[in-house]
C-alpha cells in the first residue's frame, strides 16, 4: 500500500528513528462552514521551528464531530507542500468497533490515492465508546482493527469521551502481539500504563492529559501530545530541552507557568462551549495569530459559531497575566507559509 509503506516499524519506520518527544494534536479552523486551508497552513507554518508532529482530526480537532467528507478535506489538506516538514497520525474515531474499521479503512485508501506531504506515522484509534466494556471486550476491538488495516497504531487512551479504561496488563498484551502498535498516548490524568513499569518493546509512550510536563518526562513517558503545543510549542520545547541537559529546577519552573497558563485558559473555556480542548487553544492561537487585533477578528468554531469576543479578551489576560506576552502584529502578519 503506497500511502503506508512511508511508516513501517522496519529500518526505514518512524520509531525507527530518534524520537522527536514533542506532538501536538492540531485545532482546526474554519471559514463558513468548511476547513480552512490556508488559514490552517499559516498555523503550521508559525509552529515549525518548534513543532513538527500533529495528530489530523483528534479531539482537539474536533475529530468526534467531523463527517467523513470533512477528514477528507483534512486529507487533501495534509497532500500539499505546507505539510512537507511534518510528520502526522491520523485520528480515525468511532464509536464502535465497525465504525473505527470503516473510517480506518477510508483513511487509507485515501491515502493510498493521493499520499501525505509528511510523513505518516498511521492511525490513532481509541477503545470503542462503552462505560461497561470488559478489558477482553476492549482488546478485541483493538485487535480487530489491527486485522482490518495496514497503518502503524497509536492507541489513545480517552475514558473522557469512551467511558471506559485500557489496564497495563490489556496494553502490555496487546504490544506483544501486534508490533504494528507503535505509540500510546493517555489523557486520562491516571498514567497507569506508563507507571506499570510492564515490557513496552518499542512502543513510545506520550501523555495527552495537560500539567506536570517535566514530571510526564520523569515518570515513564518519552514525551507528550497535547494540546497545548497549539500555543506553547516553542515554551514546551524549551522544558524537553532543559530536562536533556538536566537542567531540572529551571525545566520545573516552567513546566509549571505553562501549566498554570493551561489550567487558567481550561478554565474559562468550560464556559463557552462543548470541547474546551478546541477553545481554549483556538482562542490563544487567535490571539497569536492576530496580535492586537485579536477581539476584532472573528474565529470560527467547527459547528459555524464564534468565539466570544469576551473569551478572546479573557484568554489574553490570562496569557499575560502568565508572562506569555503576545507581540502587536500577530503572526498572520509576518509568517511565509
């Protein structure tokens, strides 16, 4: 299959390689109801000094609600020159078994057709949406999918949206017999899987759940996916960086004003919507992007509204009230996608 054949867990394969820790899963923008695609260009292209791994259509993009034309739309996105640096998991969500079969499925034939400008790392899968699914239930559903497509598998941990919880022992049983599980990210807030201390092979373990970034690093976890590096990839970069180099007091420092920025912009999108994920990092990459013009500028959400102009004024104060200054210009004005 020429759309993956790029991502093999062999010589040439993208764990094959030295580990970047540093992914973001990226917000999407939108313009009367459709992707924007240069407006998402220009995004990518402000981050890529500092973030060059992205996960197309996770939650943070608002991937539970987009329709299959819509990852298509990702797709095409994700074939032009502006992705070229980049490397990309594709989120293929379902709420059950066969749904994540068939959004799998069509990921890859699309991307057999017309392949990825970056590198495809494969497809993001969750366990199937069910509080009461039993850990046999959720590992069939996991090897099912690795039976119904060829992609590499990053499996997310996600009870927030599935109700239900991957044990250490399900995973570890899992990675032993399918080395086409290449990655696991937990958002759970639990870290369970990366503090079991079981064989993990080659599988690279990121935590997507927000705070204590220089601790993830300490505690198990090769590095992170989150959604914050929409906004604070380069301060992100920077604690990776210290913690090499063992500067920890300084890496701790600010791990912990990031994470305090986060919690506060959480915050304050709890109250303007259904995915604070996607709000809160669309309104600080909207001040980012806009500068001193921010609140004059609408920013669309996935379902055709807008931010409100008082959660965008909101945001600001919080970044810089946390000594994330924003310059006047934006990057709109200066970034060459």
């Amino acid at each position: 299959m020429r759309g993956t054949k790029q991502c093999d867990n062999g010589e040439d394969g993208i764990m094959a390689q030295a580990f970047d820790p540093l992914w973001s899963p990226i917000i999407g923008h939108y313009s009367a109801g459709q992707l924007d695609g240069p407006r998402i260009a220009a995004h990518v292209a402000a981050l890529r000094t500092d973030l060059r791994q992205f996960l197309i259509a996770g939650t943070t993009g608002d991937g539970w609600q987009l329709t299959q034309d819509q990852i298509d739309q990702w797709l095409a996105l994700c074939a032009t020159p502006a992705w070229s640096h980049t490397t990309l998991l594709i989120a293929a969500f379902g709420a059950d078994t066969q749904a994540v079969i068939a959004r799998a499925k069509h990921i890859e034939a699309r991307i057999a057709e017309t392949p990825l400008a970056g590198r495809y790392a494969g497809l993001t899968i969750t366990a199937q949406i069910d509080p009461d699914a039993t850990q046999a239930a959720i590992a069939a559903h996991v090897r099912a999918v690795v039976d119904a497509t060829e992609s590499p598998l990053a499996v997310y941990q996600l009870p927030q949206v599935t109700g239900c919880t991957i044990a250490p022992e399900t995973f570890a049983a899992l990675i032993a017999d399918h080395p086409r599980i290449t990655m696991f990210k937990d958002t759970s807030g639990e870290d369970a899987v990366a503090k079991a201390g079981l064989p993990r092979g080659a599988v690279r373990y990121v935590r997507g759940a927000e705070g204590g970034y220089l601790e993830a690093l300490q505690g198990g976890y090769d590095g992170w996916l989150l959604s914050s590096g929409n906004v604070f990839a380069r301060q992100l970069r920077d604690v990776a960086s210290l913690f090499a180099v063992g500067d920890i007091a300084a890496a701790r420092a600010l791990s912990d004003r990031i994470g305090n920025a986060v919690t506060a912009l959480f915050a304050l999108a709890a109250d303007v919507g259904t995915n604070p994920f996607a709000d809160a990092n669309r309104a600080a990459d909207h001040i980012r992007a806009h500068g001193a013009a921010a609140e004059d500028r609408p920013s669309e959400r996935h379902d055709g509204s807008l931010l409100p102009v008082a959660f965008i004024a909101g945001a600001r104060d919080v970044l810089e009230a946390h000594g994330f200054a924003v310059a006047d210009d934006g990057y709109l004005a200066t970034t060459v996608v």
